[in-house]
C-alpha cells in the first residue's frame, strides 16, 4: 500500500467529525476538548475504551476507525 494515500488517526478522527465540533463529540464521548485536539494531531494515543467510545459515537467499528 502506498503510505502517501494512509491516513492517521487524527485523520480518520477529523473525517468521522465532519462539520460536529471537538466540543459536541469530547461531552458525547466524556473527553475534554484538548483531548480530541490531540488525538486528531496526532499528539496522544487513544486509549482501548477511548476508541470504543469514539467508534460507538461515530456508529464505526473500531477496527475501521483506528486501524
């Protein structure tokens, strides 16, 4: 696979975010906004449960959203 085309998780994150705020998903998720800031730079790493509640959120499975 092509590494120019794969997309990081702060990536995928942003795209499943579409036009919703960090705010909206962070209070639907119980993350701060910061913490979303992160994730989607790249800066912090989710956690197992954080992805499992991002996945549930954006109706994804985990496996599609993070790997």
């Amino acid at each position: 696979m092509d590494r120019e085309n794969v997309m990081s998780i702060g990536d995928r994150l942003r795209y499943a975010r579409g036009d919703r705020s960090q705010a909206e998903v962070a209070e639907a998720v119980g993350l701060t906004t910061m913490a979303i800031s992160k994730l989607e730079t790249d800066q912090m790493k989710p956690s197992y449960e954080t992805m499992q509640k991002l996945a549930i959120y954006f109706g994804l499975s985990v496996d599609r959203l993070f790997f």
